[in-house]
C-alpha cells in the first residue's frame, strides 16, 4: 500500500524537509500527508569515506569532467536497498515492508519518460533514484545492480541538465498525481494531454479552456462552450486537440486512428485557437 521512494544525491536539500519544499508541496504534499506516498532522501556523501567525502574522479581515456566512483555508489545503493523501504502506518501495522523495488537513474542517454511509464511507476512499491551528477555514474554501477533488480535509465527530455535532481521532481510529479486518492478530479487524468486509456482525446494534446468572464480584452469565449450541446462540445474539443496535435506535435499524429471528420478538421488548416505558444 503506497508507493516509497528513495532519493540518492549529493544535493539532499533540493528535495527540501519534512515539512517544506517540493515533496511538501501541492498534491504531493498532501499525498504525503495521508501516507499515500513517502520519502526517504539518502546524502549520498554519506558513503565517501575519505576526508574530503570525495564521490567523483577522473574518467578512464581521459576526456572531460568527472565520473561518480562506484564503491561510493555500491557501498550507498546496498544500504539504501538492504533497508525496507518507508513503510506507511497501515503497511506497519500489517507488518509489511516494501519489496526491493525498481532503480530509476535519470540520465539524458535514458530511455524517454512517458505518461506510460508514470503509470507503470504509480503502480509499484518502492522507487530508488539515484541522481547523478558530472558527467555521470561509473557505468559498472548500472551493470551490477541490473544483476540484482530492475533498473531504468530514464530521460526527461532532449536537453542536458547538471544532474538527476530536477528530473526526479519531474517523474514523482507524473507518477504522484497518478496515485489512487490524489487527484482532486479522478477523470481529469483521462482528459489530459497523453492522458486516459481509451477516452476521445486518447493520444492527443489538448486544446484550450477557458473560464469567466464571457468576454476578457475584447477576446470572446468560444459559443459552442456556452450551447449545453454536451456531444458538439465533446467533437469541438476533439476538433481542437487535433489542430494542436498537428501544430505542435505532428509526430502524435501517425499514431492515432483518425475517422473522416478527424481528416476533415487537419485538412481545413492549423490555427490553433488560445494563440499559439512558440514566437
Ligand atoms: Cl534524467 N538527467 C540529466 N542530467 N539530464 C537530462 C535528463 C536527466 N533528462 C534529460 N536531460
């Protein structure tokens, strides 16, 4: 019950206290609260035992920057996992741990983060995330843990950060919202951009919304949103999220099935109403 997850680092307090910060925050905040989710964040100079809780050195071959050590990532990855993970008050009283769970390293050479995989995440137990930094972690590292459980090498995005910590924020947001209890609006997942098995905006991204008042700078709220038409609102925001799709994602396209009246609205143009975003 719950998902653990551990956080390994040498930047502990990026991910904040017991009480402030971006755990503490927001849905996750109160998922954490309620003992939905917990967090366990692991300083990883813990683990550097010579003076100057050294955790980099240069690389092999020469080249650029520095690389993680990997007894000082073994000696912590062991700890951490020989641990059960936080277990919340109910998984206690039961006298249930967690199992050894998934080991996630964010890396820019990963695999792509997905809403597929924040599903598969919100699904499991317990997440190890082993942030590293530099150039990276010893890549012996990866090798011998894969012997031991799964692991992930997961990307963020086509772009290169200083280090893991941010992109661990970025897949705990994904995968916290898809937690049981923790959206305030369970369908709204569905609805979402990348969202939902199987409802009519499955694959797309969404169009704009809107809210009052009716009319703002001169700019008017669509009338078909005010016809309490439910099914022509429903096609309008199908109609919608196909031009955005085909505006700023035209790769989403290849992979939805498209009827006749989808073909219709992408022939008839691009303008993508709510302004495009890009300049
Ligand atoms: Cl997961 N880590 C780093 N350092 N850079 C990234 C990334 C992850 N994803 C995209 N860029």
């Amino acid at each position: 019950m719950g998902l653990n997850i551990d956080i390994v680092t040498i930047f502990p307090e990026y991910f904040g206290d017991e009480t402030s910060g971006p755990l503490r925050t927001s849905l996750i905040g109160k998922a954490a609260a309620r003992g939905d989710i917990g967090f366990q964040i692991h300083d990883l100079r813990r683990w550097a035992l010579d003076v100057h809780h050294t955790v980099d050195d240069v690389p092999f071959g020469g080249g650029p920057g520095m690389v993680m050590k990997p007894d000082v990532w073994g000696a912590a990855l062991d700890e951490v996992l020989a641990a059960d993970g936080a277990v919340d008050s109910a998984d206690a009283a039961a006298g249930r741990s967690a199992d050894s769970g998934r080991l996630v390293v964010p890396t820019p050479s990963g695999v792509p983060f997905t809403q597929a995989v924040a599903t598969r995440y919100a699904a499991q137990s317990r997440l190890i995330f082993a942030c590293g930094r530099y150039e990276g972690i010893d890549g012996r590292v990866v090798d011998h843990m894969r012997q031991r459980m799964p692991v992930d090498e997961i990307s963020v995005g086509d772009y290169v950060l200083a280090g893991g910590e941010a992109a661990v924020l970025v897949m705990i947001e994904a995968v916290g919202r898809l937690l049981p209890g923790v959206l305030g609006n369970a369908s709204s997942a569905d609805d979402d951009s990348f969202g939902g098995a199987g409802g009519s905006m499955t694959g797309l991204l969404e169009g704009p919304v809107y809210t009052r008042p009716r009319t703002w700078r001169g700019h008017e709220v669509p009338e078909i949103l005010l016809s309490g038409n439910h099914a022509a609102i429903a096609r309008w925001r199908r109609d919608m999220a196909l031009r955005r799709t085909a505006a700023h994602r035209p790769d989403l396209l290849t992979a939805l099935e498209l009827d006749a009246r989808d073909r219709q609205v992408l022939a008839a143009g691009f303008p993508v109403s709510g302004k495009d975003m890009a300049h």
